[in-house]
C-alpha cells in the first residue's frame, strides 16, 4: 500500500501537541502535631498556589511517621475531585520495625486526568491492628503534584 504525501500532511496539521511545560506544585514538608494514629488531615491547596495545573498526572506523597510495624499502616489519599488512591496498603507479612527519618515516598496515577488541583486533599493514616492502634505517631507529610 504506497503512504499518501496529501494524508501524512492532513495528519500531521490536525496534530495536537501536548504542552511544553510540565509544572509541579510541592507542598514542602508540612508537620503534623498531636497525630495519634489512625489520624485524618485535611491540606488545602489554595488557587493561587496551583502553578496553573490543569491537568494532573502523577501525584506523590511523602509521609515521615513513627511505628514499630510498618505492615499496620493504611495511606489513603482523597483529591478535591474525590478519587481515593491507596498509597500504602496495609501488608500483614510485613512485621518490620520502623521508618526512615526522611519517611517513604509514594506515588500514584489514579488521579491522571483528573483538573482541580486547588481545594482540600484529604490525606489519612489509618492502623486498624487492636495491638498497635494508638500507640504510634504521625510526625508529617510532602504533597507533589505534577501535570501541565
């Protein structure tokens, strides 16, 4: 079948290049005081703060806490537009001790496409464990948001 120079053309004007410029919001590491786990807390990302993302891809979210068995610990995350990402489930087979001081970075795209980045990002730690719930700390977390 011989390539028609008219169609590539055609093809190549209707084309929709995706924009240059990647753009990240990061929130820093914010502390978080008094979090007895299983805690919830809300992190509002303010409009004027949203770098013009509109749409998200990749969403990260650094978490420093303190914990004897990493395996109890649930993270959920909850963007403006409701999508949940579990960024840590809990891992029963996982009965090691601690976290590192910097904490652990996760990352997730179930929030690809998704366009408000402004408004409350609900982030929550949960142990549901009946020997360890309570016991332990939640010390603070880094929310990055990357899109264009």
């Amino acid at each position: 079948m011989p390539i028609r120079l008219s169609r590539l053309l055609s093809m190549a004007r209707a084309h929709v290049l995706v924009p240059p410029i990647f753009k990240t919001y990061q929130s820093g590491m914010r502390p978080v005081r008094d979090a007895v786990i299983p805690h919830t807390f809300v992190h509002t990302v303010l409009p004027k703060d949203t770098q013009n993302i509109t749409f998200i891809e990749h969403v990260m979210l650094t978490i420093t806490l303190t914990h004897d068995v990493r395996g109890h610990v649930q993270i959920l995350l909850q963007s403006p537009e409701g999508t949940v990402s579990e960024m840590a489930p809990p891992r029963p087979n996982d009965d090691n001790a601690g976290w590192p001081s910097e904490g652990f970075r996760f990352m997730s795209v179930r929030h690809w496409g998704e366009t408000r980045l402004a408004g409350p990002w609900t982030i929550r730690v949960l142990d549901d464990y009946p020997d360890t719930k309570g016991r332990f700390v939640w010390n603070g977390f880094a929310l990055d948001v990357m899109g264009y």
